[in-house]
C-alpha cells in the first residue's frame, strides 16, 4: 500500500517516489503527499515531476477501494510514466493549505454546536456542516465565537489511538453520516487543544490563527432536525 506522507505531517509540500502500477488514467505509488478524497476534503492536486525535466498533471486524489493504493488521477490529455519511474511529487499547496484551514474550522464550528454531524463538506474557500439540530443558532453569535476560537491560536495536533480505545469511548465520534477510519489496529485523533477532540483522517493546520478571520455565511433547515452551517472565508 502507499505510504500516506500526509497522515504524519500536513505540511510536507513534495517526497520523491517510485511509480508502483499505471493503469485506467491514474497513477500508483509507493509514497506520496497527496491526500485522497474522503471525509468530506476534496482529493490533491499537483504534478509528477519527471527525470526527464517532464511533469504530468494531477487532477484528483482518490483511494482505491479494492487494494487501499491511493490513485493520483491524470489530468486530461496527459500520459502516465512508466512502472517503475522515479518522481517527484509536488502538491498544489495553495488549494491544500485552503483546505487544511477549512476543515480545521469545521472541527471548531462542531464545538460550538450541540449536535450530532449529519454531512459535512469542504472546499477551498468555504465549509458546511449539517447538524442534528432542532432550532437554528444565531448566525452573528456564531460567527463571533468561531473567530474568538480562531484568535485564541490554540495549537492543532494528531496522534494515534488503538481501535478498542474509540470504541469504549464514543462520545469522541462526533459524525453520524461518516465512520471514523477503523480496520487498520489504530485510529487517528485530531485535537484542538482545550476545544476539541475527534477522530479525523484529514489534514489540518498547526494552530488555529492560521485559519483565518471566517464568517458563517449561511444556516439553513434541511428537515425538522437537519440545520446546515456554511461557513466561508472572509478573506485570502
């Protein structure tokens, strides 16, 4: 299976790789920064470097389901390099970077509201959660303990619990639509200190004042016990 660079450090922007299998217009390897799609982050993006001087573009970043490999789909019109080729990977950090910051910002948006996670959604300039949630809370109020919670710059860390930990524990598992990622002997833990912690594969920022100023844009009823926050950028 692919080493998932990402797991460990959110930051690390390009690695050097081995192509392990290309096929079906997307290319396996044996290491990679690219995160795939899942929990609600889009896939990476970026490009292959090759020894040539070449680069091939990456469109998305998906997991194959069958064998685990993480499938770096090929823009189109591009051509995939050969099994066994050397390259460097190199992310699109700006997009990441946006949806490092989004999803981290959600895990604060969740700590402010006393429900259950229903859906949720990231992209690279705005976020949503749905919420079990009988009465909508006041988009203003929010909106300001959101920020308060992004000014303080309270530090963002993962590490790694065993998966009979998370199940004697389930109150950590704060989503209903999505399963945190079990079957593998551990699971991993965001925590946002002092605020928040929860199981989550996706990438986040080191500290909330990276996040940067938010609104929440949007609260809207889904159903008698559905609320949708969309929150957004408000700048950068």
């Amino acid at each position: 299976m692919t080493d998932e660079l990402f797991r460990e450090d959110s930051y690390l922007k390009e690695c050097a790789a081995t192509v392990t299998r290309a096929a079906d217009g997307a290319v396996c390897l044996d290491r990679t920064v690219f995160y795939p799609m899942g929990g609600g982050q889009p896939g990476d993006s970026g490009v292959l470097k090759l020894a040539d001087g070449g680069a091939v573009r990456i469109a998305d970043t998906r997991k194959d389901k069958d064998t685990g490999d993480i499938l770096h789909i090929l823009a189109e019109g591009e051509t995939a390099p050969a099994e066994g080729a050397a390259v460097t990977v190199v992310l699109d950090w700006d997009r990441r970077h946006r949806h490092m910051r989004m999803h981290s910002c959600l895990h604060l948006l969740c700590s402010l509201v006393p429900g259950a996670v229903t859906g949720g959604n990231v992209s690279d300039a705005k976020g949503r959660l749905d919420f079990d949630l009988e009465e909508s809370p006041d988009k203003a109020e929010l909106t300001e303990k959101l920020n308060a919670l992004i000014a303080a710059d309270a530090p963002v860390a993962h590490s790694w619990i065993a998966d009979e930990e998370l199940e004697a524990n389930p109150e950590m598992v704060r989503t209903m639509s999505v399963k945190p990622p079990m079957g593998q002997g551990r699971v991993r833990i965001i925590s946002v200190q002092g605020v928040d912690t929860q199981p989550c594969g996706g990438t986040h920022v080191a500290r909330t004042g990276e996040i940067g100023p938010v609104e929440v844009a949007k609260i809207e009823k889904k159903g008698r016990m559905n609320r949708r926050i969309s929150v957004a950028f408000m700048s950068g």
